[in-house]
C-alpha cells in the first residue's frame, strides 16, 4: 500500500487480520490498549507503512482521553522505540503469528493474541457472519472444526477464503497459494485482492 498515513488506517482496517481487527476495535471502544496489545498492533501499523512520525499521531488519536503530558511520558517513548528511535536502538519487526499464538493472553482487559485460539467457536461463527453474510453453514463448520482441531494457521487462511469471495461466483472460492503465516502478509493479501 506504500506509505500510510495516520488517517489512512481507517480505510485499510477492512484487510486486517481478525487479531488486528480485535485489537482496532477495542482500541476504538476503550481509546487504550494494554502494553502486548499496543505491541502487536503497533508492530503491525509499521509493517503496513506507518511511519514513526505518523504512528505517534495515530495514537495520540486513538488515546483521546488522555492528555499530552501523560501520553507524552507514557506511551511516545514505547512507539520511538519500536521504531529503533530509543533504548537499544533496535529496529523491531511485525510479529509474525507463531510468535502471536503463543503469547500468554488471559489476563484482565488483555486483547492481543490470535482470536482463532481465544475466541469460543460462537464468536468465530459470528465474525466470519459478519464479514460475509453468504457464507453456508458448512463452510462455518469447516473454520470451526479448523479451531478446535487447533489449526490455527490454516483456520486463519480458510477465513480470508470466506472473507474475500471472488466477484464472480462460477469461479469458484478463493484459494490461497500459501497458507496465511504472518498478519502483515494477510494484510498485503486481502490489499491485492481488491486493487
Ligand atoms: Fe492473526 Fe495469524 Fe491468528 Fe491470523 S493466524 S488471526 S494473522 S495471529
């Protein structure tokens, strides 16, 4: 998508991944993360073409209840440094979604982590409905039975299938070529897929 800016994002959310997707919308309703939460979408902001400059405002934005002493003093220091701009100078990279699977996730008001293994099978069910209201019930029950046979992974592929019907029906279902590993390769995916 080349470089993006701040008020950007708001138009590319419809090629996030479902853990970026959650993470955005809670972002929105409670205008703050947690720290796991800020690192994984922050990481995934800069792998889409966010620039340091830009991120800081995205986020000044998005955490509008605070002021920009508190922002400043808590939060500025954590996104320079993500970007190589602080501390120890190094240049993070997107996680990929091995590293998101595994995180610990669970405690209070914590988001980050890949809904595919947090989130109950009705939820699937229910975010998969949302994206596409043409989906069968069979095709439901084949991401959930991906779920719970803890194929994540292949789940999260069988979900861009579902989520990026092609425009012409006879052709068939979206097949990937490979299966979905990283959220800023679903992202560059779900981009190309519709320009
Ligand atoms: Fe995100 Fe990867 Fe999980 Fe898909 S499989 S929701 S890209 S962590």
């Amino acid at each position: 998508a080349g470089q993006v800016d701040a008020q950007d994002v708001p138009k590319l959310e419809v090629h996030f991944p479902l853990c970026m997707k959650n993470l955005v919308t809670v972002l929105k309703k409670e205008h703050h993360l947690k720290h796991d939460g800020r690192m994984q979408f922050g990481l995934f902001l800069k792998g889409i073409g966010l620039p340091l400059e830009q991120a800081l405002e995205y986020w000044r934005m998005a955490f509008v209840k605070m002021n920009d002493e508190e922002f400043k003093k808590g939060y500025a220091y954590n996104i320079r440094h993500n970007y190589g701009q602080e501390g120890n100078r190094k240049n993070y990279s997107p996680y990929g979604c091995e590293k998101i699977i595994h995180s610990s996730t669970g405690g209070a008001g914590q988001h980050h982590g890949c809904p595919f293994k947090n989130f109950s099978p009705d939820r699937i069910r229910a975010e998969v409905r949302a994206q596409n209201a043409t989906v069968t019930n069979s095709e439901v029950e084949e991401l959930v039975g991906l779920v719970t046979a803890k194929h994540y992974n292949i789940a999260c592929s069988k979900y861009f299938e579902l989520t990026h019907p092609p425009s012409a029906p006879q052709s068939g279902p979206t097949a990937l070529t490979e299966p979905i590993t990283h959220p800023n390769q679903f992202f560059e995916l779900s981009y190309k897929f519709s320009h």
